[in-house]
RNA sequence: GGGCGGUUAGCUCAGUUGGUUAGAGCAGGACCUUUACACGGUCAAGGUCGGGGGUUCGAGUCCCUCACCGCCCACCA
C-alpha cells in the first residue's frame, strides 16, 4: 500500500465502478423493499452544506440497509423550480440585451429547456460526487413527460371533485418575478420604516386657519401613504367611543378629493396609532377582507411591476412604488395634511427567491381547497401510521394542517406546468388532462366549439404543484406501474425542517388522496447547516462553506464522515472548515491502520488460520467488535446517526487502534493475534462503509477481502458473531471487564509515572498486589504497555510501599528511581485526601439511608458499596503515603 | 400575539425509561520523533449541568416559575 492515501483517485475509480456495474440500481420483487426518495434539488442548484447533511444521512442509511439485505431504492432527480429556473434564463438573456417578451413564450420555454439540458446535469454531477448510491437509472425531472402527466391527472381529478377553484383574491405578488407567490413562499423581515400621521378632512368641514386646510380632521396612521389613491374608507373599531361618532360619516381623501365613509370593523385596533386606519382592499390583505365585508370598491392603483397606474392619478402614473411614496408624502406636506411622522419598525414580506418586496396585489387565482385533504393526513400521524423523527416536529405539522389556508397555485410565470384550464365562448371554462379531452369537454358543452376556439390558462402550477406528486409520480403514477406496487409506499423521508409545510405535508396529503395511503413511513427531520455563529449559510452573507471546496480539501468520506458525526437531528449544526478535520484524520487512521496489517503479513496475501484459545486481550477485542456491530444496528434502526458514527468512530481508534495494535505489536502468537485482527478489521470496514464509502471500498480491495470487480457496498452488514464462536473462543463479560480492569493498571501506572517525571526511556519496577489469579498470564503484555523492566505480583490486600495506587485490577505500585519533591507531593495529597473524604462521606450518608437501600435496585446499592469500600482503602493508602513526604 | 426549541468544560455538542464521583471531539497545557499514523501517542487539567422553587431515598434527567437566546407561524395599519 502507498505510504499516503489518495482519497481523489479513490473518489474518481470506485463511484464510476459502482454505478456501471449497477450496484445502486434496483428491480421490484427481490426481497423486502426499502425505498426513498431524494428531495429533488433545484435544477439550478449547485450542492451546498444542506445537500451534503441531508443527503448524507439517506445515504447512510440507504447503504446501510442495502448492506442488511434489503432491495434498496434511493431515487433521485430534480426539481423544475419555475421561479429560480425562469430568473436564471431571463438573466442570461438580459446580457443579451432581451427580455423574455422579445422571444415568445413558445421560444422562451425552448430556450429554458436549452438551457437544461446544458446545464442542468450540474447538480447531480455533484451528488456524485458526495457519493450517494442513487439509482441514476431511474433518474427524475418534475417536468419531465411522466411527471407532467401526474399533474396534469392531479389537477383535472381535483377540479371535478370540487377542490380546485379560481377566484378573486389578493395575493403576494413578487414584481420582479411578475407572480403571485404562496403565502410561505414570503419571508418577512423587520425593516426600519415609519408611521405617517395623515390627516383626512371631514366631507364638509370649513377651511382651516394656520397650516391646516381643514379645520375637522380625523388622523390616520399609515406605513404605506404609496397606496393612498387606493383608499376606499377608514375604519375605527365598533367599541371605540372616542369615534363612534363619526362612523357612517364620509371624509375627504387628501390629494383626490374623492369621498370616501369612515365605517367600523373589529379588525381595528382601538390601540395602535391613532385607532383610525385607512382600508386599501386592493393592496392589503386585511383590507380586502374588511372590503368585502363592507362591500367597499377594490381599486387597483398598480401595474404589474409595481408602477403607478392611471388610477393613482396622473401625477403618480408611472411612478415606481417607493418614488410615489416620497412624493406622496411630499405633497401631503406641502397640502398642510401631514400632521407628524413616527419611526416605526415592521415586518415586511420578501420573495423568498429574488429578495424584492412583496406587493400585496389582487388578482384572480387559482386556489386548492386544503381542509379536506388537510384531515386525513392530520389523522395518519395522529394514529402512528407515519411517524417523525424527531417526534417533536408532529406538534409543528399538527398546529399547520389544522390552521391549514387554501393553497393559490397559479403562478405567472412561463416555465411550467400549464394549468390545463381552456376558455371558450364568453367565460366558459373546461378542464382536462389534455387539449383533445378539453375539446371533447367543450363540444359537449357547445357542439360549435372547434380548437381554435379553445385558448389555455396561460398561467402555470406552483413548482410544489409537481413536487407534491413525488413520491408515487416518479414510480409511474397514474399508470399501476410494477414499481409503484412494489416501491410504494417509501420508508423514509429525510428532509430539513423548513421544508416541512412547503412539501411534507403536502406530499402526505396527496399521496393519501391519490394513492389512498401516506407515502412514506418515517419522516426524519433534521437541522439546518449554520455557520460558527449560528447564521443561516447564504451567499449574500458570504459565509457558506463549498461541500466540493472540502471535499477537494478533506475528501468526499471526511465530509460525509464529520457531518454525520456533528450533526444530532435534534438541532441546528453549527459548522466551520476546522470541523471536516475530524474525518480526513480519520481517513488517514483508518488508512495507517490497512498499512500496518499489510505489514505485518495480515494483508492481500494472507493465509487464514483457525483461532483457538484466545488470550484475554484477544477476547476483548472480539467481545468488543461483537458489541459494536449489534450496537450500531440498533442505533441505526432509530436514526441515531450522530450516535452511530460516534460509536464506530471510538471502536475503530480506541478499541482497535490504539488497544489490540499496539497488543498486537508484541503478541505471544502473532499468527493468532494478526488472524483475528483480520476478522475484526474486516467487520469495522464494513461497519464504516455507510459513512465512508470511498476509502473502505479501497482499503477492502488492498487488504483483499473484496475481490476483483467485486464491492464491499454489497457486502452483508456485520451482525456480530454467533453463539456459537462466542463459545468457541470462551467470550464473556467478565473476560471484557478484567482486561478493562487491566487497563485501568496500566493507565494507572502511566500516570504515575508523569506524575512523578519519570523519564519515558526508563524503565521501572512496578508490583500489583491482586487476587486474580489470571493476572499473571499477563505480565508480559503489562510489562510492555506499562515499559516496565519488571512486573511483580503481590497477594491481594498486601500492604504495597508507597506511592501505589488502588484499581480494578488490584492495588499497583510503582518504584520510585528518582527523587521527588516531598512538599508538592505532601500538597498534592492532603488536597486528594480531602475530595476524597467528601466522597467517603456522602457516600456514608447515602448508604446509611434506609430509604436507598431499601429503594434503590440491588446493583446500584451493592456499586455504591463497593466503591465506598475502595474510597476509603484508597484514603488510608494516601494517608501513609503523606506520611512518607511528610 | 401564537407555537416550538435551546441554555451541560474556553468552543461545538452527547447524556436513551430519574440511580456510581456528569461524557466526547476540538482548542489550550505537560511530556514523547517507541519503524502504521505528529492528520500521531501518553498523561493531566477543565463543569455548584442558566437562576429560583417543588416532587423523590435520590434530579442534568420529572413538575412549576423566572431570565436570556433561537426558530417557525401570524392581518396591528
């Protein structure tokens, strides 16, 4: 083996090997299904820190389960993302000097598709090199032709059953994007702004005197004087006593002349601002609804992109939103109608893509009823029949569905799926899968329709529209495919958390809706990937760390490898460059180790012999590698990935590395000891191969445990070894604990020794007063781990010189060469001395309570008596040995 | 305003149903170039588990309360 592991030319050789030889594909009907499906990423996408975390916990998982023997299915693909895709087009046209109008909507859509299969292919060139074990073969695009029909089938199903609907409503409307947005689809932010104190004159009411043009007033508070053109009443509240009043009077709108009532309604709060506000129905959501009730005109004073239409005035025509705001308030100034302007502080809502602020506009849309779908799904995670992990995120599901919106779907933008509404005659409407079935609709409806005569909804579907199919679209829904009997539903769904209403739940609904069953069993839900001081990674901010930058830097298995072992699904993952250290060092521990058995003959080449009769040591480390197999597992089954990785991690250094190597160094029988490190190794590479693919396939192949053409990701997952090996080689607890116990010496003693500075070249005489009579088959590995030049015994309970120390193994001495200083020793005990008679102490009370030993189990009340007993030897050795620097 | 989390060593976090003297990684300290590995080894140090009550023989763990931090949802213009 080279000296160096070279995880980049081990990255470039095993992942193309395994997705040619089909490794990651899968065919229904062998064995027990288990399947997943990927979130699809943006089409746009380029991989970030939450791909990695996300994806690498499916692949943990997929591989391991694959491993276990399970048909495996982890299917990937690709999301259309309508708003980011069309925005990444339009921008490039824009260095063209061309707007997506100059091309035509049927040129546009071919230019994004262009634009596609170009680069499209970037994102999972990614993935690939993370190392997921996709199945490219059934590779997927919510825009393909399959997916296209699901929707299509979706959209025409639920519009018959009453659940698609199309109505005036006002909605987010992002103006640079040119569409509505869902109401999730909005970030709010707080913003500084302020509060305009404006005043409305009472219809009727005589000039003013000084400064004010009218001398009955009442004062309206606004944060948006922008959309005073539009205003079509004020409202107070009905108990406000201060304005009751004037309810059902009329005021002058300033600058327009225009009359408009002051009305009530509950929506006012008496407390804010002056408790008048001015109602705009067609500009604020609220104001809508305060419209509707009270009948008021909805005047829409805004184009499309957010300019002032005629309706504002001639004077504001054209005006961008926030230049009509500075001359609004100008104006109002200069006509002597604004009284004071406040600092204020709000939330104002973003396009959760471009970043622009929203405009609340109205607009006619099309909308899905949610209440009805929202119930069952409410009720498969209420009943247990899919569950999260972690549980918590149920509450978070339970409180949205039941406080569920109806969903607007309709989105104007042109890359997507077209809504398969047609329009013929004056207003009529059919719906159909395609245009063929919308003319046959038609014609039922009017013979004398033709197809020219049908013209389609030119909006399209929200991107989650297709993505909300997912899980049975891509298996070949509505078609009853092989794959969607056998694969359907998924087990598991892995997602962050803050895709759980845009997607998740949404996905449950249709599945039970469509498929008549949930689509996936488990939903783990993990954190977000921050930055060291817990920021969202984002690019404006400038502080997202590049998976590939670390994995050219650290490798592929060192990513995957730190994040899995960083990351608890409980909570947000903080992370930094320094932190990916953990698994290059690994990497090169893991490696070192390969080398070192293929050094010492236990390599490619090597002969297997039968194992019999086992030292202590050796039994340990089978003991040891038996636990850890069964431990792993278990943790697995409950998506304790961070646990996992944690307990191979310490296997694998502590366990193996730095324990049974360094035995193995100077066994008695190296052919046994190297034989069983053989077997041992073998099963921790597979116990890692979840985590780190790359480098145990390498080191499998080196070793020769995989032949030629051959994969360890198809090699059986470790499950510790039989009862009848156990038996075999005479394995036990007690064995484990006495060479536990046998280190704990040996530790002991080390540490005596840097305590007392004796030079690490010297070699030093130690004796062990113990009672074990298995203690002295090990004096030749204690000697060697302790670098002792001699290692005498003692009868148990000897009373040992000093300095000596008590441990599990027996009390340890050890002989002093040197000279000490006597009155730092003399310090150093009397403060031991004392925290262990506090420990002597309450461990007294403790056992003096008749309420604990009669509570307490046997085990724990026995333990606190023994350590009691030890406590209290280890204080009377100490007092003698404060005597001796005394 | 509603909901959900978090607060444990300098930093990042474990701590499964309450039960020994609360653990790990990193950083920092001392020592070690012992031929698998300095991306390493050995050892030591570091915490009144956010504050205050309560339940219990026993609380980091359960209950109440307060404080601070974070996230999500939401129509105070």
């Amino acid at each position: 083996m080279e000296k160096h592991y070279d995880a980049k030319a081990a990255e470039a050789k095993w992942y193309p090997f395994w997705e040619k030889n089909g490794f990651f594909h899968s065919e229904p009907g062998k064995g027990e299904p288990y399947s997943v499906v990927i979130p699809p990423p943006n089409v746009t996408g380029i991989l970030h820190m939450g791909h990695a975390l996300n994806q690498t916990i499916q692949d943990v998982l997929v591989r391991w389960r694959r491993m276990q023997g399970r048909n495996t299915l982890w299917l990937p693909g690709t999301d259309h993302a309508g708003i980011a895709t069309q925005n990444v087009v339009e921008k490039a046209l824009k260095k063209e000097g061309k707007r997506r109008q100059d091309l035509g909507r049927e040129a546009f859509v071919e230019r994004v598709w262009e634009w596609k299969r170009q680069y499209g292919g970037t994102i999972v060139h990614q993935q690939r090199m993370l190392g997921n074990s996709t199945d490219w073969k059934r590779e997927r695009f919510t825009f393909d032709e399959g997916c296209s029909r699901a929707v299509a089938k979706v959209f025409t199903q639920l519009y018959d059953e009453g659940l698609i609907y199309k109505g005036n409503y006002i909605v987010n409307w992002c103006p640079r994007c040119g569409t509505a947005l869902a109401n999730d689809e909005v970030e709010h932010e707080a913003s500084h702004s302020h509060l305009w104190y404006v005043r409305y004159p009472v219809a009727g009411s005589a000039k003013g005197t000084s400064g004010e043009p009218y001398k009955d007033y009442i004062m309206v508070a606004t944060t948006r004087p922008e959309t005073l053109p539009g205003d079509t009443a004020v409202a107070v509240n009905p108990k406000d006593e201060r304005y009751a009043h004037l309810v059902g009077k009329t005021v002058v709108l300033p600058l327009t002349g225009r009359e408009i009532p002051v009305i009530s309604d509950d929506y006012v709060e008496k407390e804010f601002g002056t408790g008048i506000v001015k109602i705009t129905p067609a500009h604020d959501p609220n104001d809508f609804l305060v419209g509707k009730r009270h009948g008021l005109e909805e005047i829409n004073i805004m184009n499309d992109d957010a300019t002032m239409n005629a309706l504002a005035g001639a004077k504001y025509e054209g005006m961008g939103r926030f230049e009509c705001r500075e001359a609004i308030v100008s104006d109002l100034e200069a006509g002597g109608f604004l009284d004071h302007v406040e600092d204020y502080d709000n939330q104002v809502g973003h396009c959760y893509r471009c970043h622009e602020t929203v405009e609340s506009r109205l607009s006619k849309q099309w909308f899905v009823k949610m209440k009805p779908p929202a119930a069952p799904a409410i009720e498969a995670v209420k009943n247990g029949s899919v569950r999260f992990v972690p549980e918590r995120w149920s509450k978070i599901y339970f409180n949205w569905m039941e406080n569920i919106q109806d969903w607007c779907i309709s989105r104007q933008l042109w890359w997507g799926h077209r809504i398969p509404a047609y329009y013929f005659g004056d207003g009529k409407v059919v719906v159909a899968e395609t245009p063929e079935a919308a003319l046959e609709k038609a014609k039922a409806a009017d013979p004398s329709v033709s197809a020219a005569d049908l013209r389609q909804d030119p909006d399209v579907l929200d991107t989650w529209f297709s993505s909300w199919l997912w899980p049975f679209s891509t298996l070949g829904w509505p078609e009853k495919t092989r794959d969607l009997e056998y694969y359907y539903p998924t087990a598991d769904l892995v997602t962050a958390q803050d895709i759980i209403f845009f997607w998740v739940a949404r996905m449950m609904m249709a599945g039970i809706h469509f498929m008549g069953r949930p689509p996936f069993k488990n939903i783990v839900i993990h954190g977000i990937v921050r930055d060291a001081q817990g920021r969202k990674m984002s690019k404006s901010l400038g502080n997202s760390l590049d998976p590939l930058e670390l994995i050219d830097m650290y490798s592929a298995d060192a990513l995957r490898f730190s994040i899995a072992l960083i990351t608890s699904l409980e909570c947000d993952t903080k992370v930094n460059k320094e932190k990916f250290e953990i698994g290059r060092n690994f990497c090169t521990k893991i490696w070192n180790a390969a080398r070192f058995m293929e050094m010492n003959g236990a390599g490619a080449d090597f002969k297997p012999v039968e194992i019999a009769e086992p030292t202590a040591d050796e039994k340990h480390i089978l003991w040891a590698t038996d636990a850890a197999c069964r431990k792993l597992s278990s943790i697995l089954e409950q998506y304790r990935i961070q646990d996992a990785a944690l307990a191979v991690y310490d296997f694998f250094w502590t366990q193996i590395c730095d324990w049974y190597v360094e035995y193995a160094k100077d066994a008695p029988d190296k052919t046994r000891a190297f034989a069983i490190l053989r077997d041992v190794f073998w099963k921790a590479l597979r116990l890692l191969h979840p985590f780190m693919p790359f480098i145990t396939e390498e080191v499998a192949h080196q070793l020769g445990y995989v032949e030629a053409g051959e994969s360890i990701m198809l090699a059986r997952f470790p499950e510790g070894y039989t009862d009848a090996e156990k038996k075999a080689w005479g394995l036990s607890a007690e064995t484990y604990d006495f060479v536990n116990a046998k280190r704990e010496a040996i530790t002991t003693l080390r540490a005596l020794r840097a305590e007392y500075k004796i030079p690490p070249a010297a070699f030093v005489k130690a004796t062990i007063a113990t009672g074990d009579p298995r203690a002295r088959g090990e004096e030749a590995s204690l000697k060697k781990a302790m670098r002792a030049e001699s290692v005498d015994f003692a009868p148990a309970g000897a009373d040992l010189p000093m300095p000596s120390k008590i441990t599990s193994f027996g009390t340890v001495y050890l002989s002093l060469e040197g000279l000490v200083d006597k009155a730092a020793e003399s310090k150093r005990i009397a403060a031991e001395l004392s925290k262990l008679a506090g420990f002597v102490k309450s461990a007294e009370a403790k056992l003096a309570n008749e309420n604990f030993t009669a509570h307490a189990p046997e085990a724990v009340v026995a333990e606190a008596r023994r350590k009691l007993e030890e406590n209290r030897e280890k204080a009377a050795q100490l007092e003698k040995l404060a005597k001796l620097f005394a």
